[in-house]
C-alpha cells in the first residue's frame, strides 16, 4: 500500500522562486570554492557573528558569508560583515527608491533616498555589494552546474529567513506617501490602511470613480484649483493620498512662483529645497502675492465740521477705501477712492483702461514676505498721453526712476512707492498686507519725501472669479 501523497504547498510567485534560486547558486558555489583551501583561510574568512568561531578577525568580504541571506557584505573599512534589522530595512528603502528612480519618479525616489542614509549612513554601500553579489551568483550560475552539488551548510532557519525577506522585499505595497507631509497630517496618514479604494454610501451600489485609474485622476486634480482639490480631498481616505501627489503641486507651484514673484537670480527648484522637496508644503508656507482677486483697505478719520452755534459740535465721518490688484507681468494697478463709489462697483473696472481720478499704475515684486510696489504713477486719462513710453507699465522698471530734467509736458513731477508686509491669516492664505511705508519721489531731484499712514489700515484680499 502505497502512502498518502502530502497536501501541495501553495503556489509561489516566480520572482520569489528565482531570487531563491540564485542564493542556493551562490552559496553551492562558494562552498566548493572554499572547499579547498588550508585551514588557515578557512579561519580567517569566518564571520564573527557565526557561532563558535574562535577567531573574531573579520575576513575579506570577498570570502565572508553573512547569516542573513539577503544581506551583503560590507567593506572591510566599515569592521563587520553582517547586517543588522536596521541595516537591512534601510536597503529595502534604498531598493525601492532606485526602481523609483528608473520608472523617473525623481520626487519620491529623492524622498526615499533620504530616509535610508538617514536609517544607515552606509545602506548604498551594502545596497551595491549585495547587488553585485548576485549579479555574479547568476553569471556563475551556468558553469557551477558541471561541478559536483555540495551540501549547503543553511540551516532551516535561514531559509526561512530568506522566504520571510524575499515576501517583504518583493511583495510588500507601497503605503501611503506620508513623507510628503509634516504635522498632523503626518501622523493621520500613518494609520491609513494599504489598499485604500473608494467605497459607497450604499453597499448594494457601486462606485463609478473607483473604476478610473489613479493615474488619470491624478491628472484630472492637476486640472483644479488649489480650494477644489482639497475639498476632494475631505471626501475620502484614497481621495486624501491622491491629492498628495507631488505632480499635483509641482505644476502649482511652477505656474505661480516666477518673477516678480520671487527674485530673478533664484528659481523655485531652489526654494523647495528648504521644504525638504515638498512641493505641497512650499505652495502652502511660502509668501506668494494672490493674483486671483483684489486687496482691499477699508479707511476712516474724523473732520471737524461748521456749525452755526457755538453750543453744537459737528464732526464727520470720512470713509475711503484702498484697492491694489496685482497683475502677473509686473504690473500693479492702485486706486483710491471715496465712500461714494462702493466696491461692489469699483471692482469690475478695476483694469489697465480705467481713466478716474485717483487711479495709479506702477510696478511691483516680492522679495521674501516684502512687496515693493514702486514707478506708481498717476493714470488718469490727462496724464497718461504724456508719460515716457514704459514709465511705471511693468517693463522690468523695478527700481524708482529719476529723471533729472522732466520734459515740459510732463503732467506730475512725482511718483510714488509703497512697502507692504506680506501676511496669512489663517496659514496659506496670504491675504493680509500691511502698510508699512509710503513715499512720494520727486523726479527732478530725487527726493524721496515719507509719508504719513496715520489713517491707513491693512489690506484684505477678496476674490473675484473674472480675475481668475
């Protein structure tokens, strides 16, 4: 009677089936190389983590076969041969970043990097010789078939090993890319589950989205703007990672951080480098002027008015208002006006054609969280005929003009500049501007003469969607 066949195992994936193989291959051939040699060399080539090793002088690591399956040897100067969890984690994370950064996924693949040279200062070493190890174990492997097959001295437990890392390194999925994120958003993410999906409100129903690939919504976020991609965000976990997406916010970020508004001899490659390559965090954190509205000054003083009786004190209440819109060529365009005109009405004239009495143009930039708004000259439709061609219209006229011998037909011989102060209320906003200072110019001397912000207040922004 024959006996019962054993139940089968189940089926093993290919990639781990051959990465197993190539082990079994190397180490079968450095048993029969090692075979042969004296005793002497046999001793000096032990690790020292082996047991019962009597001498505890690390061999080459040529000649040095490490516990860990997976683990390479490192170089002598590093004084060990074996790796450690930390180590071998820190290869897996180092693993993961090159094949990243041959499918040119740069951002995650720079951010990967990072967190192994942070886990173990020496992970591309051991990276690089373990995967010189095998390429050799495979290019070996079809002249080691005529040799003799010699015992292997691997024990059950490093096999196990060996299967329990191959699942880790080859099987494992990527999680959540929560090095993109700082603060609680951070450690929200951690606790995300892998296999994130979008799920219905009603079980009995589908979810049509959940049939598109993340790759095509990837690209249809990078086609919203900033507010509509994170109340998509709110919706779900998934829709949470996917609006994590470095391409979503380099592409904002690249759209709007250009002169004037960052400085010429800097680009926003570098500034990102101070938000640890977080471009989301850099849209966020870092002073922009917002382009998509208005900035409104809300102002008031008291004047003393006439009566006719000494008894009876009379006092008015003046009320005017500040507007400046920033336009991305440079140009910024000023207006004050009085209680009169409301801004209800005012915004949508607020253009480059608009001829009243108080209306300037001129030009600005931004350094940092300094807007200097300067070349502000009067626009009105008597004075405009008669400026110098380019004066104070955003042609690259950053710095104040002194003329020294103003033509006769030069309506205004001043011209004036402001210095704001940049603000966020609440973060990311950036829609307060604070007054700081106000000078008029004076073109034939170049005087500058301050003045007083007595009753000026700081400027709100209000959006206006024909701007936008």
């Amino acid at each position: 009677m024959q006996p019962s066949s054993s139940p089968k195992p189940e089926p093993e994936s290919e990639e781990l089936v051959s990465f197993r193989e190539v082990w079994k291959k190397e180490l079968e051939q450095r048993k029969a190389q090692s075979s042969g040699k004296t005793d002497v060399l046999e001793e000096a080539s032990r690790s020292p983590a082996q047991p019962g090793g009597a001498d505890n002088h690390p061999g080459p690591p040529a000649q040095s076969v490490a516990r860990n399956p997976i683990a390479a040897p490192l170089q002598q100067s590093h004084g060990k041969t074996t790796m450690t969890p930390k180590l071998t984690a820190a290869v897996e994370v180092y693993r993961r970043a090159a094949q990243l950064e041959q499918q040119s996924q740069l951002d995650d693949a720079i951010q990967l990097y990072r967190q192994a040279f942070r886990m173990d200062p020496n992970v591309d070493k051991a990276y690089h010789n373990m995967e010189r190890d095998i390429i050799v174990a495979a290019a070996s492997a079809d002249t080691s078939k005529s040799h003799k097959r010699a015992r292997s001295s691997i024990d059950g437990p490093a096999i196990d090993t060996l299967t329990h890392a191959a699942f880790a390194l080859s099987l494992k999925p990527a999680g959540p890319p929560v090095a993109f994120v700082t603060g609680a958003l951070a450690s929200i993410l951690v606790e995300f589950p892998v296999n994130l999906k979008f799920e219905p409100e009603d079980e009995k129903e589908g979810v049509l989205i959940d049939i598109i690939p993340d790759e095509m919504l990837v690209l249809i976020l990078r086609c919203l703007y900033p507010t509509a991609i994170e109340r998509f965000a709110a919706v779900s976990r998934k829709a949470r990672v996917l609006s994590l997406d470095s391409a979503i916010w380099r592409s904002l970020v690249e759209m709007i951080y250009k002169p004037p508004q960052i400085p010429d001899e800097i680009t926003a490659d570098e500034i990102v480098e101070n938000y640890s390559f977080d471009y989301r965090r850099m849209y966020i954190e870092h002073p922009r002027v917002r382009l998509d509205g208005v900035y409104i000054a809300v102002c008031h003083y008291i004047r003393e008015g006439r009566s006719d009786h000494a008894w009876v004190n009379i006092r008015h209440l003046i009320t005017y208002h500040r507007y400046l819109r920033f336009l991305p060529d440079g140009r910024v365009l000023s207006l004050l006006a009085n209680e009169e005109v409301q801004p209800q009405e005012m915004i949508p004239l607020l253009k480059p054609t608009l001829r009243m009495a108080g209306f300037s143009i001129g030009s600005w930039r931004l350094d940092d969280a300094t807007i200097f708004i300067t070349d502000l000259v009067d626009a009105s439709s008597k004075n405009m005929n008669t400026l110098p061609h380019g004066f104070g219209l955003g042609e690259g006229h950053y710095e104040p003009v002194v003329v020294e011998h103003a033509p006769s037909n030069f309506a205004s011989r001043y011209v004036f500049q402001m210095t704001l102060t940049l603000r966020s209320r609440p973060m990311g906003r950036w829609n307060k501007l604070d007054f700081d200072q106000y000078d008029s110019v004076d073109l034939q001397t170049g005087d500058v003469i301050p003045l007083g912000l007595k009753h000026e207040r700081p400027f709100w922004f209000s959006k206006v969607k024909s701007y936008a």
